[in-house]
C-alpha cells in the first residue's frame, strides 16, 4: 500500500460546515456503542487531507454550548452558536420564551466571540421537514438571530431548504448589513446565484452535488462566492452521485492519483471498524477535499487554484472573527 501523502505537501483548505459533536464518532449509533472512540483518528485524517480548520455547527443551545467544549479541547476547531430551524420549537417551550432563549445564546455569544466562536447560527429555514419545526415557529425565531448577528456583527451560517422565497424576503426585511454563507445549498442556480447577489457565500458539499442538475448548477457559481464543506456525518459523495464518477476520474489523473488514499480512507462497516479505517456511511471532515477535487474538474482549474480560493474566501468572512488555522498547518 503506497504512504500517505504528508500534510504539508497537500494545499489547506477548511471544512466550513461540520457536525463533529455527533455521537457517530465517538463510535456510538443510535444508542448503542458499535466502537471505539476514534475521533483522534478523525481529526488525523482531516489533517492529512489538507483540512486545517473545521467550523463546528451549534444546532440548539445546549448543542453550541457542547460545540464550544469540543473546539476548546482542540486547535483548528471553531463554532457556530444559533438554534436550526429544525430546532425551531425548542425556543417556543423554552422557560420564558424564545426571548429568553435569544438572551440565553445572547450571553454565550458574549462569552466566546473572539475565542472559539466565530459565526451566528445555524439558523434559517427548512420547510422540508416541518415534522420537526412548524412553518409558523421557523419563521417567528429566524429574524432574532439575524438580530444577533448585527449586534455583534459576526457573519451567519446559514440554512435553505425548499423555502428560498420566504428565506430571501427576512433576508432582505432584516434591513441592516449581513454576512455569511447559505451551507449545504442544494437549490437551483438561479436561487444561489440570487443570493450571491444579495453578498451571500454558499457552502458546496456532497449533498450539493448529487443530481446532474445540481452538478450544473455548481458550474456555473464563482469560486469566489463558494466555500467547502463535508457537512459530516451526512452528505457524503455517494456512487450513486452525479458527482462520483467526476472525483474519480479526478483521482485518476497522474498529477492527482497519489492523493486518493488521503481524501478517499478505505471504509468498513461499523460493526467491522479496526483502528485506521473509516466507517462505511458516516462522512468525515477529510471528504471536504472530495468536495474540492469535484469542484476544480467543473471549473477546469488546478486543485491548489480552488484550495486557495476557498481558503481565502473562508478567512475573508470569518478571519475577522477570529478563526484561524492549526499552526502546524501544511504549506500552500
């Protein structure tokens, strides 16, 4: 088997969109423990794929504040703090309301911006899954964190999901300047193109770039509105993805096939898991390097071009809030 490739040979780039709190690496699946803890493996691959920083999604209060404990233990790691719009009804039978829980990430805000936090969110809306969180909540506890974000003035991290029309319309009655990146964007061009307009960044992951129209759509947004992401455990680039067959090819090519065994871990089922795989089905931060390959195949660009734009458009919105790469980082 052919050694990896060291970190400071492969170009950095940084995951913007990760779900590293998640009890599927610690080795735990709905409950029950399938393996060991193997999150130091995780953060391992990252590095080795080139990924040096990783912004940390706070999905709920109690979710940033467990965010923020993890990126504490660990440098290269940052986060978000903000409720998911999946989370929505949470703030309504929070004690005291939804402005008490807007107070509450309101003090944890304080607390942390210019250490470990460096982002409002993830909020938004998802009209996909009103199962969890009603239209009508979604759309009364969106407009306070946009409120957050100007008071502190921290960029957004953002999430649309089949709801672009009223998505943009609080976007735009908010009425004040606003930063940030619209994550895992699986829209159509003209919607993401719209929001680039509006001075937007969107976040391109696997789930970004499942379907040939997805993939076109991709093409035709500037690699400096875009940003990388693994949006971890979840949208892995899957075989079945229009994308696949784009990233292996990529891989193929002579300049580029010694960084497979980097950016693509031989998997095993979990029940299966031995120190030095990944686990079949659960994405990993590495897979943001995935992400780029596919990206620089649709714009006929060199991996490091699009490794260093992304990188610079990731510090451009959130260096000036305080995140900043691993020191023993690899050389552009």
């Amino acid at each position: 088997m052919a050694a990896s490739i060291p970190p400071r040979l492969i170009a950095r780039r940084t995951d913007i969109g990760c779900n590293l709190a998640d009890p599927v690496f610690r080795g735990s699946y709905h409950g029950k423990q399938a393996h060991e803890d193997d999150l130091d493996e995780i953060l391992k691959r990252a590095r080795n794929a080139g990924v040096t920083a990783q912004l940390l999604t706070g999905d709920c209060l109690e979710g940033s504040k467990e965010v923020l404990a993890l990126a504490e233990q660990h440098d290269g790691l940052y986060t978000t703090i903000g409720c998911h719009p999946c989370r929505a009804s949470e703030m309504d039978a929070y004690a005291g309301g939804p402005e008490a829980y807007i107070a509450a990430l309101d003090q944890l805000i304080v607390e942390n911006k210019g250490k470990k936090a460096v982002a409002i969110g993830e909020c938004g809306l998802d009209y996909d899954r009103l199962f969890l969180a009603p239209k009508e909540s979604q759309l009364r506890n969106f407009p306070p964190q946009l409120e957050l974000a100007s008071k502190h003035d921290l960029p957004l991290f953002l999430h649309s999901r089949n709801c672009h029309s009223d998505f943009v319309s609080l976007l735009k009655a908010h009425g004040k300047p606003l930063q940030g990146v619209v994550h895992s964007h699986s829209g159509t061009a003209e919607e993401a193109l719209e929001l680039i307009s509006l001075g937007f960044y969107i976040g391109i992951n696997g789930c970004s770039l499942k379907t040939q129209e997805n993939v076109d759509g991709v093409k035709r947004l500037p690699l400096d509105r875009v940003m990388v992401e693994s949006d971890a455990p979840w949208c892995q680039i899957r075989p079945s993805h229009a994308s696949y067959p784009i990233l292996d090819e990529f891989l193929k090519r002579p300049e580029y096939s010694h960084l497979r065994e980097n950016f693509m871990p031989l998997e095993v089922k979990k029940e299966k898991w031995v120190r030095g795989k990944a686990v079949k089905g659960r994405n990993e931060p590495c897979a943001t390097s995935q992400v780029a390959c596919v990206l620089a195949a649709l714009h006929g660009v060199s991996l490091d071009e699009v490794a260093a734009q992304t990188r610079q458009n990731t510090l451009a919105l959130f260096g000036p809030a305080g995140m900043k790469e691993e020191e023993q980082s690899p050389a552009q």
